[in-house]
C-alpha cells in the first residue's frame, strides 16, 4: 500500500473512533461520503477533511463512535 492509502485508513479510524470496532466503519463511511459529495462541488474537499478532522480532534476526541456511544447511553437512562 501506498503512504497516501495508509494515511487514508489511519484518518478514517481515527474519525470514527479507534475504540470502537464501527468506529472504523463510520469513519470510512463519512469520508467515501465526503469525496464523494464534494468532489463534485469543489476540488478543494480535502480542506474540508482536515477540518473535519481538527474538529473531531477538538470535539469529540473518541470519535464519531464516542460520541454516538455516549448518547445511547443517555438514551437508554432516559436523561436525554
């Protein structure tokens, strides 16, 4: 694999959520969505990766997964 595929993955996993097994998933998800969506608009999608990824860095530092697995559970405790 190349450097730039390897650097994809680890960007992908590290969106979702490294710990969380769907962590992977969802973080492939929301970037094939992303290049997918906006390449079409622009060829400048890969600034609005990075700041997706600094925001996620900021925000949520578990991932997209963190984040859904924190609100099921206050979902679940009927706190929402």
């Amino acid at each position: 694999m190349s450097a730039e595929r390897s650097g994809a993955v680890l960007l992908m996993v590290y969106i979702g959520g490294a710990g969380h097994f769907i962590g992977a998933v969802m973080g492939a998800v929301a970037i094939t969505w992303l290049q997918a969506s906006l390449s079409d608009y622009t060829s400048a999608w890969l600034l609005y990766l990075g700041l997706l990824f600094m925001g996620i860095v900021l925000v949520a530092p578990a991932g997209l997964a963190g984040v859904v697995a924190a609100h099921l559970q206050a979902f679940r405790a009927r706190a929402l």
